[in-house]
C-alpha cells in the first residue's frame, strides 16, 4: 500500500481550517450560554430605605376560664347560677393583640403605602424606618376591595421609592421582595415573574401579579421591585396550606394600587366605574365553541338590568374582547380596567357575538352594590340523554329566581353532563344558544349537535349565572 506525503502548504490549510472550526465552536457555545442571575446587592442598598416596618395594636377579648365571649352566660337568661358564675368567673378584660406588615415611601412628606388587612381595625400603628426612627403613623384611608391602605407619619426628606410600570412587567422577569417575614426587618428575597393578571376569589378589582419569590406572613404590603430597583406591586397574599411559603406569592400591580392610592390621599374614599356584567373564564372548549380561535376575553355570564352595559346592549353569551382599545386576555383583567375609568365617560367594548366581532359604545356609570338571588324546590323530574333528570320551574321558582325559563337538575347519572361539570341543583338556561323552556327543548337541542363537538350551556348556580362546554359522545 502507497502513503501519500502531504505537502507544508496543505498542512497550513488543514491547521487553520481546524482552528477557524474550533473558534466558531466556541463562539457558538458562547452565544448559547445562559444569561448570567441578577445581581440585586446595589439594588437592595438603593431601595431599603424606601421599606418600612409596620407594627399594630389592636383590643380583642379576653376569653374566660370556661372560654366564653364578653358578656356571655352559660345558663339561660334568669338562671339563679349565672349569678354564681359571674362572682367567680369575673368581668372579662381586653388585651392588645399585635400584628406586623411592611410598606413603603411614596412621598417624603412621610406617606406610606400597605395593605389595608395590615392597618385594618388597629387601635395604634407603628412605622419603623431602616434607621430605626419608630413613629406612630395615621391612616389617610383604606380600600378593601383592593387591600390597599395609605397612612402618613409626621416626617419629612424622607427617602421615597421609585414606581415603575406595572403593565410593563412580564412573565418571565426577575423580581425583588423586601419586607419582614415574621418580623424579620428587611428581608430580601428574589424570584420571577410566574403570571399576569390573575384572578383570586373576592378580589375582582385586582389583576395580581404572581411570583414565587419567598413571601410570608409580615411581608404583606411591602414593595415588589423590578430589576431597575422600581416598584412594580405592594406584596399581599400567599398561597398556603401550612402558613408560611410554598412557592406562590400575589402582588396587587402598582398602577392599580396608585389608582386607589390618589383617590385615598385626595378623598379618603374610591369611587370606581361600573359596567353591571357577571363574566367567567374562557377554557378551550368554551373558546372552540364560541367560535374563538384560543381561549381569551372575559364571557359575559349574565347582565344586569338597567346597568350600562344593558343600555349599550351587551347580552349574555357575549364575549367581551377588548375595552377602550385594551385586549382582554383574561377576566382578571376586566373589572380593573372598568373600576379605573372616570365616571360618565365613554368606552368601547369589542365583543364576539355569534361569530362576528362587533363595537358597543357604552356610558361607564359609579359602581353600586348588586345581590342575586335563587332558589329550588321539587317536582317530578324527566330525564334527558344526557344522563340528567331534570324539571321546567314553576312559576314560583321562575319569579324566585328572576327568570322566564329553566330546567332545574333534580339528579346527574353517567354522561356527558357529568363530565362536563353539571350538579344537582343547577338550572339549566341554554344550550347553543336556545333557550330551554320544556324538556323537549332540551332534547331537540342534543338530538342536532355533533358527537364530539362542544357547545355553550349556560347554567344559574348558587345564585350566579355560569357557563360550561358540553360535549355529546
């Protein structure tokens, strides 16, 4: 077997081809590399400050020997032992019951931002600043529905925290808590954005944000900061099974809490923008039975009469798209939005109806205080193939309910009702958009829908309007 020599010139090729190669390997493994963590050590000597340490008092009672409340007796009222009982067991006395919260400078005339659960009912609230100044503090007002609270101090320069943009923030985004955790001053912890605009049970005028930076009991009303040391939230809640952190922490947004915040510091009260709709999420099924191409926007469930949105003629069943040119992406977004439209003023809803986008112009009106009601009684019940065993409502029930129809769900047995969700006591309202007058209705509407298909079924449950997709097998 012949070898062939190779030559000086070819050599040179073949090393500054395997050098090129190796440089670009490299480079390649350069440019994919992750991007380096946050460092927040500027950032929390810049920002602390800012931080403050609530601490309240509050009176409660105290219980006796035998652990009743103030004033009460064990015997009935005129029992000749409750007079022995109160010579022995004495006068029940208050004691003060201690809370902790954190906040923060929004003025340097000493105005401060927290939670309105940290100050609410307190007897006495105390701020102590990073210099360990303690000053008794007043508050200016509160606002439950969105548990933000503004007090003030008598102090002035004081250093004051920076407020970004909360519709700026996205998932994704590294994220800084400071507070006092079980009244450890000035706790520091870090995480990441994990969703927007979520949606908690009564808090509808709050689109939190959720983060699985560590927050416990003690951080409620402290700042949340971006990586550019600005505020995007104040800290409120956690989810918990066992007290303390488990990897989901909500933080109402700054643009909304500011919202509130200047109406508190101006008029000690809010006054919000109401629209008069009931709306619920959108899944994929819903979204693929109304005709959307993903679930998005917020599904009317049901309006209220005389409300603006019945003025401007929203319906049940439609889907709210956007508002003032906004998308809605969710519901938790909705209602904040509405709640921080001026009063009078004009909106545009975008809504899906029937498949086809249309514009509604609506007049926002100041949001009032609404209650449902609802009842059910019993008949003798038909049943469906659905697996229900359901009942038209008698003219009692309908003017019980508000209603002109409905089937009441006497019973749920194996089948697609089950599957999809529906409970005894339900009352059925509409399937595909057909109102269910009679149980013929009911059954002339399953007998015309695809197999596999899912349709829109809207539902009144425990007092609220509710819609679910129906699937037939």
């Amino acid at each position: 077997m012949q070898s062939k020599a190779i030559r000086p010139n070819t050599l040179f090729k073949a090393s500054a081809l395997a050098l090129a190669l190796a440089l670009g390997t490299g480079l390649a493994a350069q440019s994919t590399q992750a991007a380096p963590l946050p460092d927040f050590v500027q950032t929390v000597k810049d920002v602390s400050p800012a931080v403050v340490n609530i601490n309240t008092t509050q009176k409660r009672p105290k219980l006796g020997r035998h652990g009743l409340p103030p004033g009460a007796l064990p015997f009935p009222e005129g029992h000749p032992f409750n007079e022995l009982f109160r010579q022995f067991e004495g006068m029940p006395e208050a004691r003060p019951a201690q809370s902790l919260g954190s906040g923060f400078i929004i003025d340097p005339s000493g105005i401060i931002l927290t939670n309105a659960h940290v100050v609410k009912d307190a007897e006495s609230i105390n701020v102590r600043l990073q210099d360990k100044r303690e000053l008794p503090a007043k508050v200016l007002g509160m606002d439950e529905r969105t548990d933000v609270a503004v007090l003030k101090i008598d102090a002035d320069n004081l250093p004051v925290a920076r407020l970004g943009n909360s519709d700026q923030t996205e998932v994704g985004e590294w994220v800084l808590a400071i507070g006092s955790p079980f009244g450890l001053d000035f706790t520091a912890t870090q995480g990441i954005v994990s969703a927007l605009a979520r949606n908690l049970p009564d808090d509808n005028y709050v689109p939190f944000i959720q983060t699985d930076a560590a927050v416990n009991p003690g951080n409620s009303g402290g700042p949340l900061f971006n990586t550019k040391g600005e505020v995007i939230g104040i800290n409120s809640q956690i989810y918990s099974r066992s007290g303390g952190y488990m990897g989901l922490s909500f933080a109402i947004p700054i643009n909304t809490a500011m919202q509130v915040a200047d109406q508190l510091r101006k008029d000690g009260k809010v006054v919000r923008g109401w629209l008069g709709v009931m709306i619920q999420p959108i899944d994929a099924d819903l979204a693929k039975s109304f005709g959307l191409d993903r679930p998005r926007g917020a599904l009317v469930a049901q309006v209220q009469p005389d409300s603006p949105a019945a003025k401007a003629g929203v319906k049940s069943g439609d889907v709210i798209l956007k508002f003032n040119g906004q998308l809605i992406e969710s519901t938790g977004q909705l209602p904040a939005k509405v709640a921080a439209t001026a009063i009078g003023s004009k909106a545009e809803l975008a809504i899906l109806r029937d498949g086809k986008e249309k514009n509604l112009d609506v007049t926002i009106e100041k949001l009032k205080d609404d209650s449902a009601s609802a009842g059910s009684t019993a008949a003798e019940p038909a049943e469906s193939s659905l697996g229900l065993a359901v009942q038209p409502l008698d003219a009692s029930q309908l003017k019980e309910l508000d209603i002109k129809h409905g089937l009441l769900v006497r019973s749920v047995g194996d089948g697609a009702a089950a599957r999809a969700g529906v409970r005894p006591g339900d009352v059925l309202m509409e399937l595909g958009g057909v109102k269910l007058e009679s149980v013929a209705d009911l059954k002339t509407v399953v007998s015309s829908l695809k197999p596999g298909q899912p349709v829109a079924l809207r539902l009144i449950r425990n007092k609220s309007p509710l819609f679910i997709a129906l699937k037939v097998e």
